[in-house]
C-alpha cells in the first residue's frame, strides 16, 4: 500500500512551480500567458493537436493565474477577460 499522497505541479502567484495536494482548478499556456477552465473548448483542441501540452500549467484559482501574470480566456472566461481587459486599459 503507498502511503504517498498524490501531489500536483501548480504554478504560484509568483510565478514558479510548487506541490499542491489540490489539483489545479485552471489551466493555462506557458508561452501566451493566457488561463481558462480546464474544459476550455480552444485549450481542449490545442491539446487534442499535440504541442500546446508541452506548454500547459495550471493553477489553484484565479488570484494565482492573475498575479503570475496570466490573463483570462476570451473564450471560456468572456466575462473575466472583459474586466481584465478594461481594468488592463486603465493602467
């Protein structure tokens, strides 16, 4: 019998990978620095072609994704990356 609890790579809010006994509510992309939920429909076509995996990280919440410098999805978050994107104008 392992005696091991299970573990997850998630990415921080500052950006570098830590264990996590949570799994990641978010995935995202290492390179565009984009988030979305996990069935995300764009993010599950990257995947389904192949090299996107390479690239993916994920996240414990929002908050994490927002403060490594990710942004929402425009797809599966439309609302979130609407305030990101107004909120990201007034700076």
């Amino acid at each position: 019998m392992n005696s091991r609890a299970r573990t997850w790579t998630l990415i921080g809010p500052d950006g570098k990978p830590y264990a996590s006994e949570r799994p990641g509510t978010l995935g995202g992309h290492r390179r565009t620095h984009i988030y979305g939920r996990l069935n995300c429909p764009t993010a599950l076509r990257a995947v389904a072609r192949g090299g996107y995996v390479q690239q993916r990280v994920f996240f414990l919440n929002e908050q994490d994704a927002l403060a490594a410098g990710y942004r929402p999805c425009a797809v599966c978050l439309p609302s979130a990356y609407v305030h990101w994107r107004s909120s990201s104008k007034a700076d």
